[in-house]
C-alpha cells in the first residue's frame, strides 16, 4: 500500500468514526436525527414512480445518501435497522 492509500484509508476510517459518533453515539438526539434522514431518504420506502421517471430518480438518488450514511454507521445488524424505520413510511 502506497503512502497516499494509507492516507487515504486512515481519512475513511476518521470520517466513518466521526459518523458513527454523530449519530450513534451522542445519545437519543443523533439516533432521532439519523432515523429521521433514513426514512426521508426512502432506505426502507418504494421509490418507483411508473408516472415520472425524473422523480424516480431523484428518490434513488437520496436513497443513495441514506444508504451512504448507513454504511459509514455500519449498520449492517438488521435489528437496528428495523428500530430505524418509521413505521408509517410512505411508500
């Protein structure tokens, strides 16, 4: 590994801390603001739109940030994804 992808990887490691201590570990108020942007960025939602294909898309593209967040969070234990989603999610 070249000097540059260990700085690089050490940059992806602080920013996925920085991430998980935001909104995993300052208490109710970040675990609240993190399932606020998962459901708005339909993570757990349907995003076709057989009526417009740019809305479609858009919806895709801020699932592709809650996803993001998610991944540096690495949520990946179903159990705290399903605490997560709000269970009246537009779908």
């Amino acid at each position: 590994m070249t000097p540059e992808e260990q700085k690089q990887k050490l940059e992806r490691e602080q920013l996925s801390r920085s991430f998980k201590k935001v909104f995993l570990q300052t208490g109710p108020d970040g675990q609240l603001v993190l399932k606020e942007l998962v459901n708005r960025c339909h993570v757990f939602g349907i995003t076709f739109n057989a009526h417009n294909a740019k809305l479609q898309d858009f919806a895709e593209g801020e699932r592709n940030i809650g996803n993001y967040i998610l991944a540096q969070c690495e949520m990946q234990d179903i159990e705290k994804l399903k605490q997560l989603q709000s269970p009246k999610e537009d779908q």
